[in-house]
C-alpha cells in the first residue's frame, strides 16, 4: 500500500462525493467517475484484497497488517466521501431530476460523454476485435436504457439483498449506473426513500447484498484487466457509449404510472430531438451544462494526471 499525504486523502474523499452523487442519479455510474479520476483499478484491487488470506492476516500478525493489505486508508477515505455525498445529496438530486430535468441530465450528459473520450484513449490497441466488442458493449448498454421500469415494488427483504448485489455490480462498471438498475427492478424509490427515513434494516440488507456482490464482481473485473486489459476497456467504452441513451436531456413520455403518493410520474419515456421536445427545451442552459460537464472531466483527468506525477 502506498504511503499518501493527508491532502491526498482528502482528495480520494472527494473523488467519493463525486462518485457518490453520480450513482444517486440513474442513468450515470460512479465507476465512471473513478475511471476517469484514476482510482479505478486501485479500487478493484482494493476491494479484491478483502479475502480469506487477509482474514488470517488480522488472525496471525493483527490489525495493522490486516489493514495495509486491503488498503485500509484508501477505503475509509473514499467510502466517507460517497457516504457523505449521498447522505447529503440524496434529496437535492431527487428534487433537481424532478423540477430540473434537463439541465440536471444535460450536466451529465457532458460528463459522460467526455467520459466516453477518456476510457477510449486508454486502449493501446485498435483492432476488429476491440471495435465489435466496442459495439456489443454499445448495443447491450442502449438495450438495457431501453427496459420498462418495473411497476411493482417488492418488499421481500431477499429481493432487496438481490437488487443490492445486483446494483453494486453494475456500480462499479463505467457506464451502466447501479441506480438505474435500481429503477428497473422497481426498488430505486424505496431505497431512495429508506435513505430519506433511515430505515437501517432496508438498508442494511441493500448494504449486505451490495458487500456480496461486489466482493465476487471485483475479482472478476480485476482478472479481466489484468489479463485483457484492451479487450475489456473496449467494453467499458462501449457500455458508456450505450448509456447515453439513457441520459438524454430531453425525453417524451409514453406512459404514466401512479406512485404510491397518487402522484403521475413518467413511466416509460424514448429519447426526442430538442426542435421537436413539447414544451421548454432551455436549449441555451442546457448546452451550456453539456458543456460544463465535459469541462468537468477534462478537470478531473488533468489532476489524475497530476497526482500521478506526485
């Protein structure tokens, strides 16, 4: 485990607001925002050494050692900023995404798509092979952004461990959001509203399932970087690329639902050209956030660029 400053820390601190507040939104995945921050693999390593052999570590040589070995500092550090962005942000994002609609996805919009440039630039190799799975990646995010919602909202505590176990995975994969995994499985709303109530033992079982499945994944996607790196970047590139369906500003409903408020919510919505979107595109705002999430990760890749130098 590498020795850090404080200010580094914080800045991994950071790195999980940031992170944190993308997976609240569905349709953006917090593995994208450490992709591109340049704690992805670090965090797939880190989160693989949490197994058996370390457990007899904390058993035979103690905390300390136990500790180091899963890179302890790192995850206290990264796991508070998420804990704080979405313990904070929940609500505000909720309310945003339900009154601002368009400038909220037209911020992210701009991220990922700037995202979609920097994982691309990653490969070192270009060739039939990483462009059909580039596009099989594409096909598969895009059918997925393509899904119904589910209507009905489980209450099973094990259905909720699955959509946890679920959700995590595809957290942690730059392009397909765990929220929005969420949504389809129709548990985004209660576990949305769990966090609004502290509802500990809904939470708790989303946590419990989410620890499950991103132990297992996590090993997989480390072996998979590890072994072909190229191969799953183009992927991931693809995934994002997909995904942006997903988050287009401007949408069209073509059916609603009642919530279990009385309330009218769009149900099942398809992307829309702005010259044709009924009602206010704020078309100037939104272009203008496109581009201010774009600038974001341009930011964020030239100050991973720059800790990497440190």
């Amino acid at each position: 485990m590498q020795q850090r400053k404080f200010s580094q820390y914080l800045i991994i601190s950071l790195k999980g607001i940031a992170m944190g507040a993308a997976d609240v939104v569905p349709g953006v995945s917090g593995g994208t925002i450490a992709f591109i921050s340049g704690i992805y693999e670090e965090l797939l390593s880190s989160i693989s050494s949490i197994n058996i052999t370390n457990l007899k570590l904390l058993k035979n040589q103690g905390v300390k050692a136990a500790w180091k070995a899963i890179n302890g500092n790192f995850f206290v550090a990264l796991l508070s900023g998420i804990f704080i962005s979405i313990i904070s942000l929940a609500k505000l994002i909720s309310w945003l995404l339900e009154n601002k609609a368009i400038m909220v996805w037209s911020f992210f919009f701009g991220l990922v798509l700037a995202s979609v440039l920097h994982v691309g630039k990653q490969l070192t190799k270009w060739n039939i092979t990483t462009i059909i799975l580039l596009i099989i990646g594409a096909f598969f995010a895009y059918f997925i952004t393509t899904l119904q919602p589910a209507i009905s909202e489980s209450s099973s505590l094990l259905f909720y461990f699955f959509a946890g176990s679920l959700a995590i995975c595809a957290m942690i994969l730059p392009g397909i959001s765990g929220s929005f995994i969420l949504v389809l499985l129709g548990a985004y709303k209660p576990v949305l509203d769990a966090i609004h109530n502290r509802d500990i033992q809904l939470l708790g079982v989303v946590a419990f399932g989410a620890v499950v499945g991103i132990l297992s994944f996590s090993k997989v996607l480390r072996w998979l970087f590890n072994h072909h790196k190229d191969y799953t970047l183009a992927v991931l590139t693809g995934f994002m690329l997909g995904s942006l369906n997903k988050i287009w500003p401007w949408k069209e409903t073509i059916t609603w639902r009642i919530n279990s408020h009385g309330v009218k919510i769009p149900f099942n919505e398809q992307s829309v050209s702005p010259f044709s979107y009924e009602g206010d595109a704020q078309l100037v705002m939104a272009i203008i956030l496109l581009i201010s999430g774009f600038l974001v990760i341009m930011l964020l890749e030239k100050l991973a660029n720059t800790s990497k130098k440190m």
